[in-house]
C-alpha cells in the first residue's frame, strides 16, 4: 500500500487565468486540522493494513501544502507508531528525499526504525522535484533543485555517507558537500582515549584521533583545550538488517533507473502505463545485468520484475478505488485524481503518461480523470474490473513474481471511507491476486514490544 496524505476537505473548482482548477475547500486553518487528521489517518491505516493482510506499506515525503495534494512531512516518525502496534508489514518511504537531511542524522533516524520494527524497514530515498520544499530544506546543504546537476550529486553522496554510517563500526567522509566529522574538530576526552588504548576494540586510538598536545590559546574545557582532533565516528544505530535494508528509489527518467539499477535499489514506478512500464522494466533489468546484478547480499539475478523470496526488483502502484457493494463514489473520485494532477501537472508528469509508441506529451498537458482511468494509472471500477486490470499489469509488463502497490488515499474522502476501501480490497480482491500469484509468507518481527505493567494492588 502507498499514503500519500491527500487532504480530506472536500475538493472544489476554482476559474484561474481562463482556466479549471482543483483545490482544497477550506482555508489555511482549516487545512492544519485537516493535516493533524490525515497524520492520524495514516498511522491508523498502517496498523490497519497489517491487521487485514497487506505485505508493504509506503509513504512519501512532502511539505508546506495547502492545496490539498499529499502531505507527510516525516514517513519514519509515523512507521515508527505503526512499528510499535504491527509485527508483519513491512515499512517503506517513497521516498525519503535525502538532499533535505544531513545523511548521518536520517541514516540513524531509518536505522532506529529498523531496529524497534524488528528488521522490517524497506528505505526510499529520492532527489525531489518541488522548488518550495527543497530550496527551505536543502539550502544548508547547497542541494538546491535549481541546479539539477549540483542536486545530484549532493544525493548521491549522500547515499555513499549513508551506506558508510549503516556498514562500517567506525567512519568518516570528505567529499564535495560533506566532511565527516569536519577536521577542525577538536576533541581530547580522557573517556574516549581509555576506551580506544584498549586493545581489541575494532579501531586504534590513533585511527581515530589524530593526538596532539594541549593547545594552550584554546579557552575552555579540556576536551576543546587541545589539538588532538576527531578523525572518525561510529553512527548508532546500525540497522538490524544485515548488512543494510534494501533500498528503493522513485524512478521516471532512464538516468535514475540507471543509477538504481547498477546499485541494487529496487525501483518504485507509479504513473506510467502498463507499456512506458514495461519498457521502463526491461531498462533495468538490462542495466542490472550489464553491471553484474548488483544486490546488497550479493544474491546475483533475480527474477524479472519482481523476485518475491529475495524482496527485489521493482514494483508499480496504481489508484484503486472499488464500487461495489454501495461503496465508493465514482464522481468524488473522479475530483480526487484532479485535485492531484492539478498539482503535478505543472511539474511536467503528464509528459510520462505516453504509451511507449507515443512521443512524450506536452508539459502542459491538461490531465483529467477520463485520461487516467483510460490508461488504468486509476483503476476505479468493480470488482472484477479491479482484479482484471490488475493482472493485465501482470501480464503486459512481463512479471515472473508480482508485487503490486494499491492506492485507496484519495482528496476529499474521510479516514473510514478510506479504511472501508481497504476492508473491501483485502476481503474481496486480495484473495483472489493471491490464488493468481502465489504469496511468500510475511516474516514477523524479531522485536517484541509488548509489555505489560505490574500494577501493585490497591489496599
């Protein structure tokens, strides 16, 4: 499954410049009660979701929107509420975007995760797209998204600094936006020299410290008063997962499945239409062969599509909303998508809604419901409608295992209708995908974080 956090105001059509468009229906105090709910929501439903038997759960990571589109300003505080009252699903973000955190501070906040879930985080990273949430976040780190190509790398070192902080008992960094720790750090703690003079302890002192004798210009305490100075640190926590979780990025341009692919990240693809998806596939499929099918544990290849015993591969997510029954309403529904796309569309997504023998489409493509549904990016329907075009994925993107992301969250629809869509797909459709496409049995979680409190008895 995948939150994205749409707003549950109630959508309405605003005329601007001649033209249509979908927003929230409230205003800005409205919007930050709507936001305190669609938080709530999202835990709620991640517990929920592990109760009725989804496999995965996936959030993104957006900010500051009134408009109503998606908002979840932090995926690994709120999986970490679901961690503490789930033992099976598994937790991902798609994505975590890595150019708005300094990369030791989210390698440890995913690894706690990691830890007090029992091993079940699935870790997102992306570059991010929207100017207003990445020049507030990522003008610290010089990551602007203004620069695509300084934004880039910044990401993917960034990525290195993480793999480093989850792999290596002791590290450090100096590359061309970090340097870890900074070598004018200073540090002659006396706790620090015991505990390295020791032997056996993984690190020399002098691996870690560069010694120097007392500065004597230096004010201040004796760990500053010096000119000793830090060359390594260990991060904590590592994760549980050996020797690291897998990891996931969105992908949508042959560069980003490229670098995805030639590292072992599995691929996260959302809009594209079952032939740009196929197409998009066989890139990285091709693209993991030519670099030796690169893994984490070093498995080699994988099935394609999706290897279900080894979690790899990439996976597709498409909107779901059932009809069946007197649930679900078409028309909101309908609002809902162009509540969406009436953000993303300036973006220039609508460019990879083409069908593979098509030529890109115009940035400016005005999307509509009617284009979605068409091209079953939305799968809104009954029943057998839903699980036809489900497989049809399946089947025209050539999947040998299958793992495929539902999305019920949508604009305007409260918490419980949401969570009546998920009751329905897991009592009336997920038994029959399973039948279809096998099933490998969910690994519970290693952790155990039940407890129960001696309460003393009243006199």
């Amino acid at each position: 499954m995948f939150h994205n956090g749409a707003s549950d105001l109630p959508v309405k059509n605003v005329q601007y410049n001649g033209d249509t468009v979908a927003v929230n229906d409230g205003d800005l105090a409205a919007t930050h009660t709507s936001a305190q709910r669609t938080i709530v929501n999202q835990v709620r439903q991640g517990i929920l979701a592990d109760q009725l038997g989804f496999d995965y759960w996936f959030q993104t990571e957006h900010h500051f929107q009134p408009e109503g589109a998606e908002l979840s300003p932090n995926p690994l505080l709120a999986e970490t509420a679901i961690a503490s009252r789930t033992k099976n699903i598994r937790l991902g973000q798609a994505a975590n975007i890595v150019t708005w955190h300094h990369p030791i501070r989210i390698a440890e906040q995913a690894a706690m995760l990691d830890v007090i879930s029992g091993g079940r985080v699935e870790f997102g990273i992306g570059r991010g797209y929207q100017p207003r949430e990445n020049e507030v976040f990522g003008w610290a780190y010089g990551s602007t998204i203004q620069d695509q190509e300084r934004n880039r790398s910044y990401f993917e070192e960034a990525y290195d600094i993480i793999i480093k902080a989850w792999t290596q008992d002791s590290m450090s960094h100096h590359g061309e936006f970090m340097s870890i720790p900074p070598s004018y750090t200073k540090w002659g703690h006396k706790q620090t020299h015991a505990y390295f003079s020791q032997e056996g302890m993984g690190r020399t002192l002098e691996q870690v410290l560069k010694l120097g004798a007392p500065d004597m210009y230096s004010a201040g305490n004796p760990v500053q008063a010096t000119t000793t100075k830090l060359l390594e640190i260990p991060v904590y926590p590592q994760p549980l997962q050996k020797p690291y979780p897998q990891m996931w990025e969105p992908l949508t341009s042959p560069r980003s499945i490229r670098f995805a692919a030639e590292r072992g990240i599995n691929g996260y693809f959302i809009v594209e239409p079952n032939s740009r998806l196929k197409q998009n596939i066989d890139l990285y499929h091709a693209e993991a062969e030519k670099a030796g099918w690169p893994d984490r544990q070093n498995r080699g290849e994988f099935k394609r599509g999706w290897d279900a015993e080894r979690r790899r591969g990439v996976v597709t997510c498409r909107y779901i909303h059932c009809v069946d029954k007197g649930l679900g309403d078409m028309d909101r529904a309908a609002r809902s998508l162009e509540l969406q796309w009436d953000y993303y569309g300036p973006f220039g997504f609508a460019a990879v809604l083409a069908e593979a023998d098509e030529p890109f489409y115009d940035l400016n493509t005005k999307v509509t419901a009617k284009m979605l549904r068409d091209k079953k990016v939305a799968i809104h329907g009954s029943k057998q409608y839903v699980i036809d075009s489900i497989m049809e994925v399946k089947d025209q993107c050539g999947y040998d295992d299958f793992m495929f992301h539902t999305w019920f969250e949508a604009g305007g629809f409260q918490g419980e209708e949401i969570e009546a869509q998920m009751q329905y797909f897991a009592e009336e459709i997920m038994p029959v995908l399973h039948k279809e496409c096998g099933r490998i049995e969910r690994e519970p979680s290693s952790v155990d974080l039940d407890v129960h409190a001696r309460v003393p008895a009243a006199n």
